[in-house]
C-alpha cells in the first residue's frame, strides 16, 4: 500500500495563481485577467476566456498578452509533503475578429519527507474562435513527470459560451484525462457547467463580476486511480467575486464539495495526485503599472485528504505574478 501511495503522490496542481477577474492591462480594450493557474507547475492563466473572446469584436489586428509567474506551498502537517516550488510563463495570442491561441508552460518541484523529491513539466495550448455572441474552445494539456504513472498524461477540454446582451454570460466546459498507455489507460471525465453575472459603472471605470460553477467528476471504479474505498463520482461548487476600480483588482474565491483528479482554469489546471479535496477560498490583489502592465499577489487556502494519510490537512499556496498586454 506504501508503495501505491508513493507512485500515485507523485505531483499535484498544488500552486494556484489566484483571482480570474482582475485586470492585467489592456488586451483589446476589454478586461484581461490574472486567472487562477497551475496544474502541476503550471501556473498560469491571463484571461477569463468570456473576456478575452469579447475583446474579438473590437480589438486589434493582433493582440498579445503573457504572465511570468512563481510561488510557492505550505503543506503544513502533511504526512508526506514538506513544501513545493512552481513558476511558469503563459502567452495569448489573438488576431481578427473571432481567433485566440493560448500557449502555457510550468515547472512544479515538490520536496518529500521520506521520499525523492519530484519534479514536473505542464504544456498546453488552447484554440477559441469566436462568432457573434458565441465562442468554442479546444486543447490539450500534456504533462512531463518523474512520476511513472503520470508521466505523458495527456487531457483534453474544450467549452462552449455564449453572453447575453445585457450583464450575463454562461458555458459549459468538458475535459477528458487519460493516464497510463495502451489498454491499461485510465479516464477521467468532467463536466462544468457556469454561469456568470456583471455590473459595470458609465464610466467603466468600476466593475464587479461574479461567476458560479458546478462540477460533475466521473472516474472508473476499476481504473488503478481508485483506490480501495474511493468513490467514481465527485460534485463540487465553486463561486468567484472579481471587482475592479481603475488601477486596482480584488479577487476572491471560495469553493466547497469534492474533486479528485479535477481539471480547473478550463484546461490549464490539471490535479494529477491521489487525493481528495474537500474545498477551498482565498484572495488576490493586483494593481496595473500604466496601460499594459499589471502586478499580482495572491493567497489562497485548501483542504484535502492524503490518500494512505490518517489525517486531513490544510495547505497555504502564496504566489507571485507579472502580466503584460500589447
């Protein structure tokens, strides 16, 4: 059983870039985001995807954004973890009226007590086209692990959108997670239905976004994932207040339910660990250096059970962020 537990703790999307809704800069002209990031290692995320599709309808020929990133994990009084590292560079690039492209990269190190540290590489890359009011997207995030059973897992999302003509927008995202190779794959499928509400002063100078979502994660019971005693199916709850007044942006988040082997950030979060969750909140501040350049940081809060571990725990993720927008 030690030995289970030890392969399948190989790593986590345990570092989150905290607070979708705050702005970066200008991308296009509409709001941009320092969106929670990071599966393992890659912390990322620059926009919430309503807002960088919005920006289709009147932005530039070619627009440009990026996030350099880094932070690091308290893992408190876990019984296998002391601490971990993560930073990562995420880049959006958008042209026309209706096409964005999304390239992510990170790095996750996690420090063992008893045990190797590990180390972890995340890429992704995210097409979304956008027509009239709506919008379609499609990826791929792919890991690089020291972790046997982790290592080339391979997830595919994709989401559909679309905003109403006043204050409110919704969607329905989907991933499928498959680990392990040939007939022995393992899947995991997750449906994330959300809803999203705004309100936005004459001057747009103040605005304030709240965003709610659901979380439906199916896993095969007889897939190696599952532990023994492990349930196939995990529902969650997650809700997200974004305001922004001129130079400065608050973010705060709580979410409360079950996940494991959740996909978040619509793609760009991966949580590849053998593990359950049970909820979280936390909160960021960023504040934006002129027109194009926006500094961030973030804390946030999670509770989760250690497959193999007695003991619940409660770990603390503090982050950093840089975004830039042309």
């Amino acid at each position: 059983m030690r030995r289970w537990i030890r392969e399948r703790a190989g790593i986590g999307a345990l570092l989150l870039l905290l607070g979708a809704g705050n702005a970066v800069g200008a991308v296009a002209g509409a709001e941009s985001a320092l969106a929670e990031g990071g599966a393992v290692g890659s912390m990322s995320g620059l926009n919430s995807m309503s807002s960088v599709s919005m920006a289709n309808a009147a932005g530039p020929a070619l627009r440009l954004s990026g996030l350099l990133h880094a932070g690091m994990i308290d893992y408190g009084r876990s019984t296998y973890k002391e601490r971990g590292y993560a930073g990562g560079l995420y880049l959006a690039l958008g042209w026309g009226r209706g096409h964005d492209l999304e390239l992510d990269g990170g790095w996750t190190r996690i420090e063992y007590r008893d045990f190797p540290n590990l180390d972890q590489e995340d890429w992704s890359v995210a097409y979304t086209h956008t027509r009239g009011r709506s919008y379609g997207r499609a990826g791929l995030h792919y890991i690089v692990s020291d972790d046997p059973l982790t290592d080339a897992g391979r997830v595919f999302f994709g989401g559909l959108a679309h905003w109403g003509r006043q204050d409110w927008s919704g969607g329905v995202d989907g991933a499928l997670s498959l680990y392990g190779s040939g007939g022995e794959a393992s899947a995991v499928w997750q449906v994330a239905p959300w809803w999203s509400w705004w309100m936005q002063s004459l001057s747009g100078r103040r605005s304030l976004r709240t965003t709610a979502t659901l979380f439906w994660i199916h896993l095969d019971k007889e897939s190696f994932l599952v532990p023994p005693g492990m349930d196939s199916d995990y529902f969650s709850a997650a809700v997200n207040l974004a305001y922004r007044n001129g130079r400065l942006g608050l973010n705060a988040q709580a979410w409360g339910g079950e996940q494991s082997y959740a996909v978040r950030r619509r793609g760009l979060v991966v949580y590849n660990l053998a593990e359950l969750r049970t909820g979280g909140f936390g909160g960021s501040a960023s504040w934006r250096v002129g027109s194009r350049v926006a500094l961030k940081v973030g804390v946030h809060r999670e509770y989760l059970r250690e497959f193999g571990a007695l003991d619940p725990l409660a770990l603390t993720a503090y982050n950093l962020g840089l975004g830039v927008s042309r």
